[in-house]
C-alpha cells in the first residue's frame, strides 16, 4: 500500500509515518528528511537548498522530484508513505507518472487537520532524536527522563533552525498557497481521507489506521 501523509507543517506527518514504519513496515520517504541529510553533509544541492529552507520557501520541484525518483527505483519494502511530498501540483503529477512507469499506484492521501495556533505550539516546541529521528514534543512527547531517546537510546537531540515563528509564517503560507490545492486533487481522484490530527498522537494513529483498512 502505497500513502501520502498531507498537511501543513506540525500536522504530524512525521509522527504518524514513524508508527506505520514500525507497524507496517512501510517505508517513510521525507522530503524535508533527504533534504536536510544534504544540508548537513555539504553536498553542493544541499548548500544551493539550505537558504531557501532556512526562510520557509519551497525547494524546486525538480530537485525533489529527483530525490523521490530514485527512492521509488529502490526497495518497495511494505509500501511507501510519502512524508512532506508532494507539495505542489506539478509534483503531484509527476509522482503519478513516477509510479506509473514502475508500476505503483497510490492507494490513500490522508489529509491531517490541525489549526494553525496549535500548529504555532507544536513546531516551537519540537525536536528530534540526532541519531535515528525519532519526534519529541517538550509539551506533548517529551524525551523521556532519563535523557535517552525511546527508539534508539541516543543522547543527543536537535532542533530544526526553521522552527522559529517566523519561517513558521512563511511556510504556513507556502502550504496553503501552493500545497492545499492537492487536497482538491486528490478527492477529485477519490483518494483523500481527512483526520483529525488535533488528538492525542495515540488517537490520530486509530484515525488513520481506520483509513488505511476500510
Ligand atoms: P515540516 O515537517 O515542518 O512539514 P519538512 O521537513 O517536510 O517540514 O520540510 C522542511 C523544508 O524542506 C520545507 O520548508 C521546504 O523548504 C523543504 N521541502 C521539503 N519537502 C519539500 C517539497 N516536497 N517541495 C519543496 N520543498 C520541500
Ligand atoms: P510534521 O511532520 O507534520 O511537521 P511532526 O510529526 O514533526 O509534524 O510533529 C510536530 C510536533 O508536534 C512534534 O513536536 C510532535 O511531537 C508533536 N505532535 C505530533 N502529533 C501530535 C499530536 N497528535 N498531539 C500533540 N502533539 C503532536
Ligand atoms: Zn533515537
């Protein structure tokens, strides 16, 4: 089964792609994730990409059409869930030719509805585990007490430099000027399925499962 995770920003895409990677054995493919390996790494389309994301904007279509190319030529493993992708129309539509010339379809497009104060909350309180990613919340999923991270038991977290209100604002309007156009393409596909992502993580889990398995 193959599912793209939709929503703004803080949704809890990345959350819930972690559960059905462990539940599932799906394999979660992030944008955001690829991207930020190639910031890190200094490769030179991560340094050409890292100004743009540290502003909120959106990478071109392009590149991350070719990051999900080449991932789609790789393991199927339990099915993919696209995680942060696609985010405009020209992606989505060059992600049904991808899967189509590997013979893939796309099964569901969950939409993820959270409002944007609580949005605000989520992403200025968020961090990750700096070994294998696992998302922590200081308010809502706070890294456990003895400082060793649930998934892995690394030490060391990080916060994401486009965390802060301010890229907030501009990627809040990147999403609902470029990317919520998709929610209308894809239920005019008779593929979208909406959740309430405002519940408890364990709640959205049982929400989106019932999707999955109608
Ligand atoms: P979030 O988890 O907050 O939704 P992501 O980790 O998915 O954010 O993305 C972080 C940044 O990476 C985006 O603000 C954008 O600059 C870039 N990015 C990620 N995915 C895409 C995409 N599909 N198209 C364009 N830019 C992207
Ligand atoms: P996205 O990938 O859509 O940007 P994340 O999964 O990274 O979102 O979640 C954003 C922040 O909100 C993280 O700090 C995460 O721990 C927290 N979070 C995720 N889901 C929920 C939820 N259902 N309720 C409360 N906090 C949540
Ligand atoms: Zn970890």
């Amino acid at each position: 089964m193959n599912i793209i995770l939709l929503g703004p920003p803080g949704a809890g895409k990345g959350t819930q792609a972690r559960h059905l990677v462990d539940g599932r054995g799906m394999i979660q493919l992030s944008t955001g994730d690829m991207l930020r390996e190639a910031k890190d790494s200094g490769t030179e389309m991560g340094n050409m990409v890292a100004g743009v994301m540290a502003r909120g904007e959106l990478v071109t279509d392009e590149i991350v059409i070719g990051l999900i190319k080449e991932k789609l030529q790789g393991d199927t493993g339990g099915g993919f869930i696209f995680d942060g992708f696609p985010r405009t129309l020209e992606q989505a539509d060059a992600l049904t030719r991808l899967m189509d010339a590997e013979g893939q379809a796309l099964d569901h497009v969950i939409e993820m509805r959270v409002d944007d104060t609580a949005l605000v909350e989520r992403i200025t309180a968020r961090s990750t585990c700096g070994d294998c990613g696992e998302v922590y919340n200081d308010k809502t999923a706070p890294i456990p007490a003895d400082g060793k991270c649930s998934h892995c038991g690394h030490t060391e977290f990080k916060r994401r430099a486009d965390d802060n209100e301010e890229s907030l604002k501009t990627r809040l309007m990147a999403y609902y000027k470029q990317t919520s156009p998709l929610i209308g393409y894809y239920y005019a596909k008779d593929k979208l399925g909406v959740v309430d992502g405002l519940g408890d993580i364990a709640v959205v889990q049982t929400s989106i499962a019932k999707v999955l398995d109608a």
